[in-house]
C-alpha cells in the first residue's frame, strides 16, 4: 500500500485561522481541506506531518472522527512508496491531482504572494522566488535514499529533492493544481467547492425522518420549482435526517445547490441562497439572509445577513448584522449588530495585515475581503470591523469605532489593553463545550495556552504603541 503524508508549510499566510490547527483543516465547500485529500485518495495509508506543538490535539481529533491518520511519523511514511502532498492543496478536481504512485517527481506551483501597483489604478502579481514544492512522489528506494542524506524532516526532503538529478521536477499553472496560500481563496472557491460536493452526491431530496413545511418555496430565476426529489425538474437541494425546516422558509437555487446535513433547524422566514452548505447541528434564526458562498461548520447558530463566509463551526451569531467574504474560526462569538466591512469606499484593493509591522502586510488583489477572525474571538454591540481585518485567537473588542487592521487582546475604546488568558479561554470553553455540545481532547487548553504565549510580544508592542499614539494624540 502506497503511503500518502500530507504536510503544511508557510502557515503564517493563513494568519490567525492556523495558529490553532492545521492548514489542512480548513474548510471550503462541506468538507476541510484534509478530508476532501483524504476522500480522494482512498485507500492509502495517512500520515499527517503538523507542528510539534499541535500534534498531540490533532492526533486526538483524528481519533475522535474514528480516522487511523498516523500524526508525525515521517519515518513510517517513508519507510515504502510515498507521495508528499501539500495540505493547502484543494481537491476540486481528482483528475488534476497528483497520481499516488508513479516516477520520482517533485511539483512546483508559482503561487502569488502579493500584488504591488503597476500605474493607472492597476496592480500585477507577485510570485513566490522559488516556488512553491507542492508534492514529492518517491519510491521506496529513493525515499531510502534521500532519508539517509537529509533525516526523515519533510520540509529537508522536499528542499533536498529540487537537487536531486533522477527527480523530475513539473512546473505546475495555478489553474492546474489549485493551492489555498490565503484564505481570501479559500473563500472565493468555496462555492464551486460545494457544487462539485454536491455532484458527487446521488441528487437533491429530502430525508425519510426530515420535517419540512408545506410553506416552503423553492425558487429558480424568480420562479417556484418543484421540490427536492421531484426529478431533473427537482430543486438541487439535499436535506439530511432529523433536520427542521420552518414556514416561510426559501431556497434559491438559481447560483448553485443547497446541501443541509443533520439535525438542522431552519426557523421561519430564512432566505437561504446556493450554493450553500449547513452543517449538522446547525440552526437558522428567524429571518437569516443566508447569501451565496457560504459554508456553516457543524453546531454554528447564525442570524442576520451572511454573504460569502466560512465559519469553521461552533460559533454563535444571535444577532442582526452584517458578514461578508470573511473565515471565522471556531468559537466565535459575534456581539448584536457587529458588522464586518468587505469593500473599501475608493474600490481598491484590500490589505490585511497579518501582525503591526510594516512588513506584514499583502495585498489581496480583491476588491471584497472581509475580517479573517480566530478561535475564540468575542465582539461587542456594535462593533464594526474594517474591511480585511485580522483578529487574533481568544481576542475581545469592545469598542464602536471603527477597528484597527489588526487586533490581537483585549480592544477597548479602540485601544489595546491587558487581557488574561484565563478569561478568555473560559469563555470560549463555555461556548463550544457547554453551550454547543463540542467536546475539547485533552491538550486543547495547554495548546492555546502556547500560542498565547507566543503573542505575548505582539501584545505588548500594539499596546506600547497605542500608548505612545494617545500620549501624543
């Protein structure tokens, strides 16, 4: 049995989404990003190479799902034929994905990293210098051959292999191997994510034990259609067991399908639009505009508008206000009428900044970015976000003003102030142990605890800054 070992390099470019997990799960369409590799390559053996200080958590996820994934093991997968795949990887085509077994072969994709002003309003790419090493398929004997000079450390072998004259190196489109280096990405494939989930699944219908209303519309380009399961002319939308369906209740089908998974429950007067994924255990309030693009994570409870999104799971937006081309991680808990900016007046492109210096800043090169928020952030009444906002885990803003670009503690009245770590945590466990069912392994807190720590000098820099502008102001 061929091995496959999913890897993740250049973290720091999905900013606060990966400090607490893997890139390769992150999610687009109904699926993260792992499983939808781990789906097409059926049959082979699974290894996962994460950093240290996470492998313990992800190992126990793993295992909680009922996966054998091996976490860290380098050497077992190389002790035979093995492909090293990228896990920023998207999945959107198995024909496009590298073969599992095959000739020694290393694949390269010049990915975009920025973008920079090119005159007359115009903006051009900016690639990464050399690349990005997005597979390395060896056999048994090279892989031998390379551990011997180099060690079993991935990032060493995929290095080591660009020089190695008997490995083929293949030059890859972006078009060809589609790579998630942002989540802006993540974001902008996630509908077509959900169509191809969609089609691998047998058609639209509606579960034996589902309930619907008989006052639900299925609309088309304005138009009722016949419900779910009523033939070609059938609306394409899949409701799973034990799910609720209240008066009222809309699906517009005219972009793209619906896929709802179990245990839903969709409250009266919601406006859901494809393509759209919900995810188990999710609930709908009374009139949630549910906007193209959007995938909802498991137990996420979601009201007002919500317009090309990713919410990890188990999240909470009890209230009116507005979210747009944004990832929010798990644990979010999103204050009455915080809105999130997705497009800045002058229509240029959005920045985001991935930490206070001048150097952490990218272009997106998209007009419409939203906020890019962590694990455990908590928004106040009426908070606003500026367009490509960065909140870092276990974050809190209580401020109206408009926010800075970046926000990482406590923001209060728009300055950053001390904020323990235990507060924080504890209102995020309450959130997805107590209130939404999600059970942490053992490790979860002692893993954010880590990566609190080492925010700690960011922390205290943006607060000496903010101290230093309010002097001086």
């Amino acid at each position: 049995m061929a091995h496959l070992l999913l890897y993740e390099q250049f973290v720091h470019e999905h900013g606060p989404l990966t400090r607490t997990r893997p890139v390769f799960e992150l999610r687009c369409g109904t699926q993260s990003l792992g499983d939808r590799l781990a789906q097409a390559y059926a049959g082979a053996q699974l290894y996962h190479q994460v950093r240290g200080q996470m492998a313990a958590v992800h190992a126990r996820e793993l295992a909680a799902r009922g996966r054998g994934d091996r976490v860290n093991e380098p050497a077992s997968a190389l002790d035979g034929d093995v492909l090293l795949l990228d896990g920023a990887v998207l999945a959107r085509d198995a024909a496009a994905l590298p073969a599992l077994e095959g000739p020694d072969e290393v694949g390269v994709v010049r990915d975009v990293v920025n973008y920079r002003p090119a005159g007359d309003g115009a903006s051009e790419p900016v690639h990464r210098d050399a690349g990005r090493v997005v597979y390395l398929r060896l056999c048994r004997r090279t892989a031998a051959a390379l551990v011997e000079q180099v060690g079993p450390d991935p990032d060493r072998l995929l290095a080591a292999a660009l020089r190695v004259p008997g490995i083929n190196r293949r030059d890859l489109g972006a078009e060809e191997l589609p790579v998630m280096t942002y989540p802006w990405q993540l974001i902008e494939n996630n509908g077509h994510a959900i169509e191809a989930d969609f089609g691998r699944m047998s058609g639209g219908g509606i579960a034996a034990d589902a309930w619907v209303d008989p006052g639900v519309v299925w609309l088309r380009d304005g138009r009722r259609l016949p419900g779910p399961g009523a033939g070609t002319d059938g609306a394409p939308v899949r409701i799973g067991a034990g799910t609720v369906v209240g008066p009222f209740v809309s699906f517009d089908v005219s972009a793209g399908p619906v896929i709802v998974g179990r245990d839903v429950i969709i409250e009266s007067h919601c406006h859901i639009k494809g393509p759209a994924y919900i995810g188990d255990g999710c609930t709908l309030w009374a009139f949630t505009d549910l906007k193209e693009n959007c995938s909802l994570g498991p137990r996420c409870r979601v009201c007002g508008q919500v317009e090309e999104v990713i919410f990890q799971g188990y999240m909470h937006k009890f209230h009116v206000g507005f979210v747009g081309h944004s990832y929010l991680g798990e644990g979010v808990n999103v204050g009455d009428q915080t809105v999130t900016s997705n497009l800045k007046n002058d229509r240029t492109p959005v920045d985001v900044h991935w930490g206070p210096a001048a150097d952490q800043q990218v272009n997106t090169g998209r007009l419409y970015a939203g906020a890019l928020i962590g694990d455990g952030v908590a928004t106040g009444t009426n908070t606003n976000l500026t367009t490509g906002a960065v909140v870092e885990p276990l974050s809190t803003i209580v401020s109206a003003a408009a926010t800075p670009k970046y926000i990482n503690g406590l923001l209060s009245n728009g300055r950053h102030l001390p904020w323990p770590f235990a507060g924080a945590y504890n209102a995020f466990r309450i959130l997805v142990s107590e209130r939404l069912g999600r059970r942490l392994p053992d490790g979860h807190e002692a893993l954010f605890r880590h990566v609190y720590a080492e925010m700690q000098a960011t922390r205290r820099h943006i607060r000496r800054r903010d101290t230093r502008r309010v002097a001086t102001g």
